[in-house]
C-alpha cells in the first residue's frame, strides 16, 4: 500500500455565504513536484491553509505523512512541514539575518548554522543579509520566504505562488532550488500562475476552479498526448470540455 505524502480527501469550506471549496480530493507522492493551477479565487489558498491547520474545513480530511490534521493545535507532524502561503510577513525593522535567527528559536536552536548556506543558496549575499526586511523588493522578500520555509529541512514544502515579484533569473535560480530539493527526497507542492514554469518542474498537475478540482495530468501524459497546457486551461475556465 502506497504512503502519500499528503492526503486531501473531499474537503469543502465555506466562508460566509461563499462556497470556495467543493469536495476537492487528491494525492500527492512522496518525493514528487505537484502543481496546483487555477485562477484567482479558485481556492488554493484556502486549501494551503486548511493544510496548515490555519482554517478549518467544513467537511473532509487532511493527512500528512500518514498522521491526520485536527483540530487541535499539537500537530507533531508540522516539524517536518514548511511553506509559504500569500504574501509573506517578516519583523520589518530586523535584518533578513534576524529575521532568520528569531525563526530558530521556536523551530530548534541547531537550525542557526544553516542560515549563511540556506542565504546563499535561495540567492541572497552577504550584504543583503544585513539589509533590514523593510529595505527588500518583493523578489528578495520572496526568496527569503522560501529560505525561512527551507531553513529547518522540511520534508514536505508547500508553496503558494513562490515565484512571485522574480525577475527571469530568479524564476531560473528557484526553478533549480527546487529540482534540487526534489532530489534530496523533498516533496512539493506549488501553486502558479505561470504555466510555463510550472511544467518545467512538476510530475503532476491539479486542476482546481470555482472550488472545484476539475482534473489532473502528469507531465508524460502532457508530453505524450501533446497537451497544450495553457490553451488547455483557458478552455477549462471558459466553461469547455477537457
């Protein structure tokens, strides 16, 4: 029987009057890219939080390496869980290296030596660590996000619009970032809008609109059938058939 990494099994959520989620079931694989497509408002990032234990679901269940998420706030599991959901928060008038060092101290002291490596890696120097987090652009700000998701190596990383704000090398340098920690065994799930580059670096894609999951393709059947991905999409969300 095969261990997912995460479960998502017929989750619904209303806010208010609206229904932003629909009975939204998948799998994701250990050790796999997943991407999550849908335009705004679709529900990915209601969904990303529920994952978090940030919302409640209405109905449904999340799982998480073989451990279900409650309703309660001691969820073991969320040691070896990370992201970045939205648009990431910092202490503005501490330093990116700061910033970094305060995030050690709840999630494990030990974490501190990684903070230069886990900088130089997500593409931030020397002299920008010391750059308070109020001076950085959005990019810097988002490859930050992604350094504090990594810092304590997660097992699964859970990413919501991550390539944000970044300019072509940088789209490039997290692309690579990412292809890399899927060898070490990461599992990731990320959401995009930019079709492209997601289909450079996912095994899969989910389908979601107006709440609901419409379908999911892995890239060989993409490749194989010659998918065109981005027509594909749009004529899911003008109301064709897949």
């Amino acid at each position: 029987m095969q261990v997912f990494a995460i479960e998502i099994k017929n989750i619904s959520k209303k806010i208010e009057a609206q229904q932003i989620l629909k009975d939204v079931s998948f799998n994701i694989k250990k050790g796999e890219i997943y991407g999550f497509l849908g335009q705004n408002g679709a529900g990915k990032s209601t969904l990303m939080k529920i994952m978090f234990n940030i919302l409640k679901p209405d109905s449904g269940e999340v799982i998480i390496l073989g451990e279900k998420i409650s309703g309660n706030e001691g969820n073991s599991i969320f040691a070896k869980v990370s992201g970045m959901i939205e648009a990431p928060i910092f202490y503005q008038n501490l330093t990116v290296y700061e910033n970094l060092d305060i995030h050690c101290d709840y999630m494990g002291k030990e974490y501190k030596q990684e903070i230069d490596k886990t900088l130089q890696l997500v593409g931030l120097d020397d002299e920008v660590k010391h750059k308070k987090a109020s001076e950085l652009s959005m990019g810097m700000k988002q490859r930050l996000a992604l350094g504090r998701a990594m810092l304590c190596k997660p097992e699964i990383l859970i990413l919501d619009e991550p390539i944000n704000g970044l300019d072509p090398k940088g789209v490039m340098d997290i692309r690579k970032l990412l292809l890399m920690l899927q060898a070490q065994g990461v599992t990731i799930l990320i959401s995009s809008h930019i079709i492209a580059e997601l289909e450079k670096i996912v095994n899969r894609i989910g389908i979601i609109h107006n709440g609901v999951f419409i379908e999911e393709l892995t890239m060989k059947q993409i490749q194989t059938d010659g998918i065109d991905l981005e027509a594909h999409f749009v004529n899911i969300l003008s109301g064709g058939v897949n």
